[in-house]
C-alpha cells in the first residue's frame, strides 16, 4: 500500500471524527431538544463516523445489493457532511473576526480619549445569546444543504465542453485540425448508469472527433455489475475509434477482465503500447500506459513508459494516454508532445478544489514543458460524495495543430 493512499485513508478518518464531534456541537445541540433526541443523533454520527473510517472492511462483508445501498448512503452523506461543516466554519470564522474588530476598536477609542472612563460593559442576555446561536445554526443548516443540492444537481448534469486548440510542431499538416475528444473519470458504478452513460455519448458524438480518448477510472464495480451500463461506449463514433487505458479504480475493479470486455466493444486497450493513427501518407503515434499506481498497489506490472515507446521513431509526433499526470516531464524529454490525463477531478468539492494543487503539479487545465503540452482533465463523473462544487465536470476536446 503507498504512503499517499495510507495518508489518503487517515484523512478520511481524521475528518470523519473531527467533522461529526463538530456537527454534533454545532448542530445538534443547537436545533435538537430532548435528550433522547439528542441520543439519538449522536448515534447517527457515532455510526456514520465508523462506517467512514472502516468503509472497505464494511463493504467486504456485506451482500453485493447491500453494499451498493450502503454506499451511495455513506458517500451521500459525507458530502451532505461536508458541506454542513464548511458553512458552519465559514460562519463561526466570520463572528470570531467580527468579535475581534470589535473587542480592538473600544481600545483605540479608550487610548484616543483623554481621561474619559470606558463605559459599563452590558449585560448579557443569555435568551438573546441562544436565539442567536440557534438562528446561525438553523441559518448554516439551510446553507449547507442549499451546497449540497447545487453540488448534486452540477455532478448529475451533463458535463461543459471545454475546447483549446494545442500546437504540436511535428504533426504532419495533412492532421493539421485532427481532434481527440477525452472521456475520462467517470466512474460508473452505484451513482452513474445507463441513462447517464446514453446521454454521455450523444453529447460525445455531437463533438463529431476524429478519435475518443477514455483516460481511466471508467468503472467502480466488475463486469457482471455494470457491464450493461459501460457498453454505452459501443455508441461512440469517430473516424479513428475509441481507445482506453487504465486508472487505478479499474485496476481495484479488474483491470484485465475490463480490458477484454472493452476490446469486445470495438474499444482499443493500450497497456504500455503505441499504435499509429493516420494512412501512409500521414500519422502519427497515439501511446497508452497503464495506471501509475494500480499495478504497484496489487504488486502487478502497471506503468511503463519505456515499454509503450519501444521501437517508435523519435521523429514522429506522439500522443500520450495517461490517466495520471504523473511523470510528464520524463514523458516529454522522451519525445511525447502532447499527454491527455485526468484523475484529480480538479478537486471535485470545496476545500479540495483549492488544494489540489499542492497535490499535483498539474492539477487542471493545460501546461507546458518546452514545445511539450499536458492536459489534465476534471472528468466527466465523480467519486465519493455525488457533488461537484467549484469543479465542474468537463468533456474536453484537443484540436491538434502544425
């Protein structure tokens, strides 16, 4: 197991424990009354605390149709969750500094004045100071699932289309304005379906591509589960097909009975190989590695860039299937000029969506290393809670220039 996948789960369990005693102080005390009311949502907490920090173990003893209930519930309300204790930050935040600024300008008036005696401090009305509390708290509550309902609504809508042109000074000009539609993070799995994946791919071919790229973490679930929903992808239709490579959540999924369920679709898998795209008269070499970290969580060969670039010609240009945006400077020393990721979701949700980047050097968008470009993509679905806020979900389409 990696460190940053150790760190990752005692997050999750330092955050589920720090956000419920939070909630419970800051909400429950607050709005509910009774003391068996009260017993009762500090159950609800206790328990969805547990279920967070032990959610594999939870998932791995537990029915199949069971498991899937449990977790849409969980992921749902860690979101919920989530926002509830953002809101309620952002307010409390907001009266401490105002309690600051106005415990500091008595002062400055007492020092202005010449000998004058500061005034009486007032009384404190404690039915005042608990209608107050009870109002931020009711007033939080309201906002927090106000977050919630946009961040669900944004992940469950169809993604933007984000189209930039990107220069590849060795593209041959006959594939001058050739355009590589990415597909990438959607997770099908207990949240998105069949209706989601339909409406994907209309969207997808409305783009009319010349070739889809699927950058990964396309399943969270096996084959039987939810092959009726990925074989949506059969509907994609371009002039040079569809190709994928894998991510770490296909890996937990089954990377090798996906990548030949794929191929059963007319979707090429590109393990660690290139293959050419063009005619004769003009191509060039569309290269796919496998996920940077999943072969090396099951202790199975996994990336290899030295493998997918053998006996390629430096000379050609060369696109790189990555669903990681790892190791894209060794990747652009070695001649590739464009490489298409995803994987970071930029973020997903507030706070994330503001960390990330402390996470990844390239977390979203586009960058550049000397004539060598790197897309990260948001993704096309989610992972964990069913919200996006702050990171919307995205298509991209690379038109590729001379």
């Amino acid at each position: 197991m990696s460190f940053r996948f150790l760190s990752f789960s005692l997050l999750i369990g330092l955050g589920a424990v720090l956000g419920h005693v939070y909630l419970y102080r800051r909400l429950v005390r607050q709005l509910v009354h009774g003391r068996l009311s009260r017993l009762l949502a500090l159950s609800g907490l206790g328990l969805m605390t547990l279920v967070l920090m032990a959610r594999r173990t939870f998932l791995d003893v537990l029915p199949e149709s069971i498991a899937d209930t449990v977790t849409v519930a969980t992921y749902a309300w860690m979101g919920v969750a989530l926002c509830l204790v953002i809101t309620l930050l952002v307010l409390d935040l907001g009266r401490g500094l105002f309690a600051v600024v106005r415990r500091l300008l008595p002062k400055r008036a007492v020092a202005a004045a010449s000998t004058s005696a500061p005034p009486p401090a007032p009384a404190v009305d404690e039915d005042r100071r608990r209608f107050l509390a009870r109002t931020m708290a009711g007033g939080a509550f309201i906002a927090g699932s106000g977050m919630a309902a946009y961040g669900s609504w944004r992940a469950f809508s169809l993604p933007l289309v984000t189209e930039l042109a990107v220069k590849i000074p060795k593209l041959p000009r006959a594939l001058d304005g050739l355009t590589i539609v990415q597909l990438t993070d959607i997770h099908v799995g207990p949240f998105i379906r069949r209706r989601y994946m339909d409406a994907l791919v209309q969207q997808a071919n409305a783009l009319k591509p010349d070739l889809f790229a699927i950058t990964g973490d396309l399943v969270d679930g096996d084959v039987p589960t939810l092959g009726g929903a990925v074989s949506a992808l059969s509907g994609l239709k371009s002039r040079y097909g569809s190709f994928f490579v894998t991510g770490n959540h296909d890996y937990y999924s089954g990377d090798e009975e996906w990548s030949e369920f794929l191929q059963s679709l007319g979707i090429q898998v590109l393990r660690n190989r290139h293959v050419s795209i063009g005619d004769a008269g003009a191509s060039l070499d569309l290269v796919g590695v496998d996920d940077w970290s999943g072969g090396r969580r099951q202790r199975r060969p996994g990336y290899d860039l030295d493998r997918a670039l053998a006996g390629r010609d430096s000379e050609r240009a060369a696109v790189l299937l990555a669903h990681q945006p790892a190791n894209f400077t060794v990747a652009a020393e070695r001649g590739v000029d464009l490489q298409i990721s995803g994987h970071t979701h930029g973020g997903q949700l507030l706070p994330m969506t503001l960390f990330i980047g402390l996470a990844w050097e390239h977390a979203a968008g586009l960058y550049q290393h000397g004539d060598s470009h790197i897309y990260v993509s948001r993704g096309c679905g989610f992972w964990g809670p069913p919200m996006r806020v702050g990171s919307p979900p995205e298509i991209v389409k690379l038109v590729l220039t001379a």
